[in-house]
C-alpha cells in the first residue's frame, strides 16, 4: 500500500508527464493520419497515371484506326474498275471482244466445285426404333428367366 501511496505521490508532483502522454497521443495520431494521407495520395497519383496512359493509348488506336480507313478507301480507289481500265490501257492492254477469245483445253485439269457448307436441308419424319427383344426386357423379368434357367434346367419351355 505505501508503494501505491508514494507512486501516485510523485506522479501528482509531476503534472508534465501527463502533458507528455497526451502530447505522445496527439503526435501519433497525427503521424497516423499522415501515412493515411500518403497512401492515398500514392494510389490516386497511380490511378491517375494509368488514366492518362489510357487515353494516350485510346488516342493512339484512333488515330490507328483512321489510318486504316484511309489506306482501305484508296485501296478501294485503286482497285476500282475505271482505275484498273486506265492502267491496263497505259500498259498496252486491250479490250477483247467475244470472237476473239482463245480458250486453252488443259489435260486433266478438273473444274472448281462449289463449295457446300451446309448439307441439304431434308425434314426428316420421327421414325420408331425397333428394339430386340433383349433391350425391351426389365432387370427382374430377366433374372427371373436366368434363375429359371439355372435352377430348373430340366423343365425349360422353349418358345
């Protein structure tokens, strides 16, 4: 008891360790609060990096994108058939009507076939199976008859 009585004695003459304690507990939750904040501000600063790489790249795919449209509009430009008649003729080619056609015969060759994707569609009508005897009998009918076969052999009635 004198023990408890001489602790909370010298803690009374010293009122500054309270002041400390609670100054200790301020501090650290301000240090926690502050590693809170910066945690924070590290993911948003991550996510909004992301974003912006994002919309860099989205940027580019359209960018992409259009190029591709353009190249596809004047591939189309120059496989046209007024383009193709201009060059062919630039080059010496000329139009050959229908009684001026050659048509070589080669040996063995065998015309292309259509492709066929899909069989014929033919509407098939359900038709009933016929099962053997052996599919149609149940489990008890037959062990009966293997019973019957086993144990009486000698009276077995022929069908």
């Amino acid at each position: 008891m004198e023990r408890v009585n001489s602790f909370s004695q010298a803690y009374s003459q010293a009122p500054w360790r309270k002041q400390v304690a609670i100054l200790g507990l301020f501090l650290l939750i301000v240090v926690f609060v502050a590693l809170i904040a910066g945690i924070y501000l590290n993911v948003t600063a991550r996510a909004s990096t992301a974003g912006r790489e994002i919309q860099s790249i989205q940027t580019t795919v359209e960018a992409l994108e259009l190029s591709n449209a353009d190249l596809k509009t004047r591939l189309g430009e120059l496989n046209s058939s007024q383009a193709m008649k201009a060059r062919a003729s630039a080059l010496g080619f000329k139009y050959v009507e229908a009684e001026n056609k050659l048509f070589l015969v080669v040996p063995g060759y065998v015309e292309r076939q259509p492709a066929r994707l899909a069989p014929a569609h033919t509407p098939e009508l359900p038709s009933a199976s016929v099962l053997p005897a052996e599919y149609t009998e149940s489990l008890f009918v037959w062990l009966q008859r293997q019973f019957n076969l086993k144990i009486f052999p000698l009276f077995r009635i022929n069908p």
